[in-house]
C-alpha cells in the first residue's frame, strides 16, 4: 500500500514576525547544527502580524 500525496501548496509564505519570534526563543531545544536553517526562514520584518 503505497499512497502518494499531492503537495498542498506549491510555494509557501513567510512566518510572521511573532511566529518567527516564537521558534527563535525556542532555538535552545533544538541542535546547533540546525539553527540556521531556522534563522534563515523567510519571515515579515514588521509589527506583531
């Protein structure tokens, strides 16, 4: 039984700028060596979105 799903969406947005902040405050529970994978996350640069 081998089912092949669809992407949902083509392309994806950016974070908000409060999403983003959330995963950066917790950047300590994840391994260093994913960290810019996180920081590099496309995201808004303004307000509280």
């Amino acid at each position: 039984n081998n089912i092949k799903l669809a992407p949902l969406y083509k392309k994806t947005g950016p974070l908000t700028n409060l999403k983003y902040k959330d995963l950066m405050d917790l950047l300590h529970y994840i391994p260093p060596a994913h960290h810019s994978y996180f920081k590099s996350l496309p995201h808004t640069q303004t307000g509280e979105d």
